[in-house]
C-alpha cells in the first residue's frame, strides 16, 4: 500500500448483514495513535447509519446505531448532508437535569457520580418514589451499557441500610449528596460533560468518552500486571492514550483490583515535593 493510499478498513452492519467499508482519512490515522477515533457510515435501502470506534491499530472496539437518522438534500457542491439526532430517551440535557435545576451545579454533580462509577465505586439514588427514582438509574446506566456498574435507587427509610466504605449517595428529590464517595478529581469529567452537552450528538459523544477511559485502564492494567517494568505516570499517560490528569483515578482502579501501584509505578521529584 503506498502512502497515498487510504487502507481498506470494514465493519459488519447487523441490520443490513454485510460488511460496510468504511472511509478513514490521512487525519483519522493520525487521530487514532492517541486513542479511540469514531467513523460514521451510511448506507443501505432504507438508508441507516452506523458509528464505529476504531483503535490505533485500526480494529473496530464497539459500534453503536443511532436510532433516528436526519438526511437533508442540498442543491450545493457538497452533497446530501446528514446528521444524527439523539433517541428521547437518550438526551443528555435530560439524564443532567435529573441532579440539579441550575446547569452549572448539575453537570458537577454528575462528573462526580460519572467518576464514581467508573471507578467502580457503589452509587445510591435516594427518592421517596421508587419509579421516579428507577428512571433515572436506566438513564445514567445507558451511558454505561458495556461496562459493570454498581448503581441502586432507595427510598430514604432504606437509607440506614446502606453498607460499604465510602459509597455515593445522591439524593434525587433535593439535588444534594449526601456521601460523594471516595476522593476524586472530576475536572476532567466536567469538561467532557460540558463539550458534549454541546453537540448535537451529546449523548453517544459522551458515551464514547467514558468508553475511552475504560479502554486506557484496561490498556494500563495490562501494563501493571505484566513483567516487573517501573513506570511514571507521565509515561503511563502516554502509553495509555490520557490525558495526564486522569492517572490518578485509573491507579486507584488498579489498586482496588488488587495491583501493587506503589511498586509499580515511580513519582517524579517534582511529584514527591508536592506529596510532602
């Protein structure tokens, strides 16, 4: 293949039951070197989409179908243009409305709950009416589809009930912790919340995001687990395709799976200055 050419790339469509070719450009490879890269496809009669993520060696890691497909005509040299709107049940305005009428202080509410659960820390929903409760939690856990979360909804007479070292408990009907769990850093999360609250596609681009996180700690518990190499976070981070900031929750993650972090990985000296 010269360096002209783009790479022959396919992706099996379960609705049409064919393998799709997919378009990737010069940019998209280059995307793909430092993490997960989505490519759009539309085809088939009726017309449909798919969207699949493709990792750094080009393999396709999940591929999602958004549910209502928007194709407008245009008379200009570029063709039909077409964009995707997110399913009703699906919004992400809506799912962020649920933790707080003011935007501001709900999008940090639920970067905090977002981090929690990805940290694979226990989320509890509190709220007298169960139903209302139960709505949420399938919203939240949609965001969540190919990863094991930990998430109930109680009423606030089960709340005595509740176990465990340091869960987080929202409560739904006052927009209010009452336990936000276990120390994290959520800057990260909010800003990924607030991009893709955006977007017209809020919902999958958020989805997707918390996907690629997923992925980076699978990629640094292989890391962790493998041989005897030392490593620094700022290596780690570039390993891993992160941004460094987000080294510390996926450490934490290794270290409640059971990973000698501390043996694993080296501070620098400007990181133990700061630790003293």
């Amino acid at each position: 293949m010269s360096d002209e050419e783009s790479p022959e790339i396919y992706a099996f469509c379960t609705i049409c039951k064919q393998n799709v070719p997919l378009e990737v450009t010069k940019e998209d490879i280059e995307k793909a070197k430092t993490g997960l890269i989505s490519v759009l496809s539309i085809h088939g009669d009726p017309q449909h989409a798919i969207l699949v993520y493709l990792d750094k060696n080009l393999k396709a890691r999940g591929i999602e179908y958004p549910s209502l497909l928007q194709v407008k005509e245009s008379d200009s040299i570029e063709g039909d243009k077409v964009s995707i709107a997110e399913d009703e049940t699906h919004n992400l305005s809506s799912i962020i409305s649920s933790f707080g009428e003011k935007q501001d202080q709900a999008i940090k509410s639920f970067a905090q709950i977002s981090a929690q659960l990805i940290a694979g820390n226990t989320l509890y929903l509190i709220h007298n009416n169960t139903s209302i409760g139960k709505v949420v939690k399938d919203q939240l856990d949609s965001l969540f589809t190919d990863q094991k979360v930990s998430s109930f909804v109680i009423s606030y007479d089960d709340i005595g009930n509740v176990s465990g070292m340091r869960p987080t408990m929202f409560d739904l009907q006052y927009g209010s912790f009452i336990s936000e769990g276990i120390s994290l850093d959520t800057e990260h999360f909010e800003q990924l919340i607030r991009d893709a609250i955006g977007s017209l596609n809020g919902f999958n681009i958020l989805k997707n995001d918390y996907r690629k996180l997923k992925y980076s700690y699978r990629r640094l518990w292989e890391l962790l687990t493998a041989g005897a190499r030392v490593y620094t976070r700022k290596k780690l981070a570039y390993l891993v395709s992160i941004d460094l900031s987000m080294i510390p929750l996926l450490l934490r993650m290794a270290e409640n799976d059971g990973v000698d972090v501390a043996s694993r990985v080296k501070l620098t000296k400007e990181e133990m200055k700061k630790k003293k």
